[in-house]
C-alpha cells in the first residue's frame, strides 16, 4: 500500500502506521526519520540537511524532496510506503505530487485521522518518553505507566515529559497544524483520494483504512 497519512500531533498516526507495516511490509517513512538517516549515512543531501539542523533552522522544502527521493527509490519501499506526517503544507505536497509523477508512483489513500482536541490534549499531556536517546520508549501515564520510580521498563532509564508536550506547547502546536496542515485536507479531497477517520482506537483507523483501500480498487 502507498498511503499518507494526515492528522494533528497526538491523532496516532506513528501507531497506525506501525500497525499497517505489519500487514503487507509497507514501510513507514517520516521526515524526521529520513533527515536523520541521511545525516547519519553522510549522503551529500544529509551532509547538507545537517548544516542547516546545526544552525537551528528549518531544512528547506527543495532539500527534504531530494532526500525523499531518494528514499522512495530504496528496495524497502517497492513493497509499499507510509508517509508519516508528510507533506504538511500545499507547497509540499505539490512537489510531492510532482516527485510521485516522475517515479510512476500512484497513491492508493490519503487517511485523514480525525481526533478531537480535547481527546489530543489527553493523550499528549499524559505521554512520557524515556530519556535514554537510544531508547526512547513512549508510555502513558493513564493507559500505560512506566515501572516504579518513574523507570523505563525497557531500560531502567528515568521517563520525562518532554518540554513540547506540556498543555501550552501541545496548544500550540495544534494551533499550527490547523493553520498550515490542515489545508491540505481540501487539497487532498479534490482529488478523490481523500477518507477521513474519525475511530477513537489504532485498530478502528486501522480497518478503516483496509476497507477504504479495498473500495478504490
């Protein structure tokens, strides 16, 4: 399957996307994620990508498309690929487009996972993530605690709530997405590749998303 996946911070679409790898072998593939193994593997586009990470700015739209494209093109990704989170604004999912254009690529769905904000709120402000960077294990304060003592089960390292997770920054940062992601849902919806979700479980957005892709073929 080749989907995007659309939503506010907090709509689960790292959960989602996790759960449809498992059905197909489908890799999931996020900005963050590809940034960072381009930097790591040293690549021309990575070396120039962590130049601008360095100086604390954005990594401009023309360079985060190379480094798509390229990574759209590994052998992984013939099976299928999850865009986590991506585009996130007009200017890139036209160059999305474009870039799909030139490698022959045809989407199958555009999930769109509807959550309401106060649901959102909930989930993120109650998150905590371990603090060992090669761990990073995510719990839930309600739904899934860490050990005793605030202790990662994985690996014993302590769990904190992460700066951008407080309620002001969680605002925020929807605040944000509304105002420059959430367009892209009209865009998407024109052309007839777009099913909004609204299941409150990961499983529920899950076969939703199952029957939505069984219905365009």
């Amino acid at each position: 399957m080749r989907i995007i996946l659309l939503g506010a911070p907090g709509a689960g679409k790292g959960t989602v996307a996790k759960l449809l790898t498992k059905l197909d072998g489908s890799v999931q593939i996020s900005t963050g994620d590809i940034l960072r193994g381009a930097v790591k593997a040293g690549t021309p586009l990575g070396k120039e990508a962590q130049g601008y990470m360095d100086r604390g700015d954005l990594v401009p739209d023309s360079l985060i498309m190379g480094i798509m494209e390229q990574r759209l093109q590994e052998p992984d990704c013939q099976k299928g690929f999850l865009l986590d989170g991506f585009p996130r604004t007009i200017p890139q999912a036209d160059a999305l487009d474009e870039l799909l254009k030139k490698l022959t690529i045809t989407l199958d769905l555009v999930a769109n996972i509807d959550v309401p904000r106060d649901v959102i709120l909930d989930r993120l402000t109650t998150r905590r993530t371990c603090s060992n960077p090669d761990c990073q294990e995510i719990y839930n304060v309600k739904s899934n605690p860490p050990a005793a003592g605030n202790k990662c089960k994985k690996c014993g390292s302590e769990v904190i709530q992460r700066a951008d997770e407080t309620e002001e920054a969680i605002g925020k940062r929807l605040d944000v997405y509304n105002e420059k992601t959430a367009p892209l849902i009209g865009y998407y919806e024109k052309t007839g590749l777009l099913l909004t979700i609204q299941e409150a479980s990961s499983d529920g957005v899950v076969n939703a998303i199952k029957q939505g892709i069984a219905a365009k073929k």
